[in-house]
C-alpha cells in the first residue's frame, strides 16, 4: 500500500458526501475510516435517527464531527453540526451538503489489512458493512 493516509481540502460549495466519495476513487481508498475533519458547511443534509426522514437545513454550521467507513460499495457517514446558537444536529450525511467556506478531511487507507464490503443485511434492511481480515 502506497499512502496510508488521504488528506485533501473541499472548496465552498462542494458537496461533502460527492467530494469525499470523489477523493476516495481518485486515490483508490477501497477500505477506510475518516480520521478527522475541520470545516463547515452552509446548507446540511442528512437521514434522521428514523431511517426514512430526511432533514435539509440552509444555515452556517460548523462541522463538530465526521465520522464513517469507506468501502468498495459506498461510505457510510455520520454528521454533527452545531448552528451560532450553539444548537447541535446531525444524522447520515447525504449529498446535497455544501461546504461552507472549508473541509479539511483526513481519511486512514485499511486496503493493507482489509476489504470493506455492503451487503444487504436481512435484520436491519440495509447494506451493511462487512469486514474480511486480509
């Protein structure tokens, strides 16, 4: 394995759920983890808790955390946010969150110990992640 780590920077108006995506497949992360990222977005898109509600919000947050895996099928990611009143909200990112003014994001490459996969997983309904050790 080349690099075991992908840093890049998306400019305002990216969309962060394409951009990471993006990044990703230009880089060839097949199997990853976002480690850390700094920024904010001005227009916040996610799925709420009830699996099916989708909340879009036109607001200056700045992003609090990002977290989530990257696979061969896709990344699942989790956002929070918090407004100038301090309120915090968050949820699974969706596209149609657009960077603020930066996003600085760092993403740790796990190709060398193992292969990420979704798979439809029965009990939840969902694609789910499955982990074979390399």
């Amino acid at each position: 394995m080349r690099n075991k780590y992908l840093v890049f920077r998306l400019l305002p108006d990216k969309d962060l759920y394409n951009g990471i995506i993006e990044n990703c497949v230009k880089n060839n992360i097949k199997a990853g983890c976002i480690v850390s990222a700094v920024g904010c977005v001005k227009t916040a898109v996610f799925r709420k808790a009830d699996g099916e509600s989708i909340h879009n919000e036109v607001c200056e947050f700045e992003v609090t955390s990002l977290s989530g895996t990257i696979s061969e099928d896709g990344i699942h990611v989790h956002i929070q946010l918090c407004d100038n009143d301090l309120r915090s909200i968050g949820g699974h990112l969706k596209e149609g969150t657009l960077v603020n003014t930066t996003m600085e994001i760092v993403i740790r490459n796990l190709a060398d110990q193992y292969v990420l996969k979704r798979g439809n997983d029965a009990i939840t309904g969902y694609d789910e992640l499955e982990v074979l050790k390399k």
